[in-house]
C-alpha cells in the first residue's frame, strides 16, 4: 500500500517480524495494521505524544495534521473493506510485547 508513509521503519519491522513469527501472513486477509510513532501521530493519553512547550505553534498544526491525515487513510481502506488496527510506538516496548502480541493475534483471528 504505497500511501502508507514511513514505510520499513524500525517498529514497523519489528511488528512485522511479529506477525510473521506468530505463523500469519498477510496475503488474503484483508487486514492491516498500522505502525504510529507516538509523537508523530499524536498518541492521546501518552507520555509520548505530547507535544513539546516550546514551538508549540510549529508542532501542533504538524501533528494535528497527521491525525487527520491518518483518520482520512483508516477511513479509505476501511471504505474498499479492510480491517483496521493501529499499534502504537509504546506498545512495542519489550515489557509490552506480550500483551501486543495477544492483541495482533485476537485482530487477526476475529
Ligand atoms: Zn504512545
């Protein structure tokens, strides 16, 4: 899917590695998982996608940017039948791999 950005960053890589491991493959499911990087996407509630207090006035615009860009794409590929899940940065921490992993495979086998 080329409008994905950020295409084969680190943990996207290792989300993908996941997947794989795990025995999936993507071919025929018509589900996808998207790979946000907190700050960049603006993670609610997260120690990470905080916006920092100075620049504010550059930063937030970017962010808010993304967000809606990032709506928009969830929107489209759920509009041709995908289905959807987003994993953020944070969640790819190796204390929380585990749990991220239990939420890919239930994504997956629903
Ligand atoms: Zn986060």
């Amino acid at each position: 899917m080329s409008r994905i950005r950020s295409i084969n960053t680190t943990p996207e890589l290792l989300v993908r590695s996941l997947v794989y491991r795990l025995g999936y493959r993507f071919p025929g499911r018509k589900k996808v998982i998207f790979v946000h990087g907190c700050f960049w996407h603006g993670h609610e509630n997260c120690p990470k996608g905080k916006l920092p207090k100075s620049n504010l006035e550059m930063w937030e615009p970017k962010i808010l940017r993304n967000q809606a860009r990032d709506a928009t794409t969830i929107k489209e590929v759920k509009s041709e039948g995908w289905k959807v899940m987003t994993i953020w940065q944070c969640e790819l921490k190796n204390k929380n791999i585990d749990k991220v992993q239990k939420k890919i495979v239930r994504f997956l086998e629903k």
